[in-house]
C-alpha cells in the first residue's frame, strides 16, 4: 500500500468515531507478534495478508484499496463484534 493510499483510509477512518474500536481491534489482530523484530519494524499486517485481501476483495493484488470498502469491512467488524 502507498503511503497515500495508507493516508486516505487513515484519514477516512479518522473521521468516523464510531468506528475506532473496531479499526483499533483489526489493527491488532492482523498485526504479527514480534512485529519488532522484523523489517519494516512498524506494527503493521503482513505482506502476504494485504496481498490476501486485495486478491479477495478486488480479484486483483494490483488494485489501489478503497477507503469506502475500508469503511464498509470496518462497520462490518463492528457489528459481528457486537452480535458476539
């Protein structure tokens, strides 16, 4: 992901509240343990995962990430969290 596309979700994401806690617990959970010990060195999900969901979720690896379907997985998240 380009650190545009990384800053339009992030911005997007920003501007819904609501959906904080659900972008904070995907976070966490597509984050590898010992994410320190490995380059880049930054919590983020690994290559091989982003690659999963593009291929997914565009048929494409190619694809530049949507922040609208951002939003849409994370509202998703949100409410299969709630109905836990």
């Amino acid at each position: 992901m380009s650190p545009t596309a990384a800053a339009h979700v992030v911005a997007a994401v920003v501007r819904r509240p609501r959906l904080w806690g659900a972008a904070a617990r995907q976070w966490r959970r597509t984050t590898p343990r010992g994410w320190w010990r490995r380059r880049p060195f930054l919590p983020v999900p690994t290559g091989d995962y982003l690659h999963f969901r593009l291929v997914t979720q565009y048929g494409s690896a190619d694809h530049r990430i949507e922040p609208a379907d951002v939003l849409n997985y994370l509202a998703w998240c949100r409410h299969h969290d709630q109905a836990a």
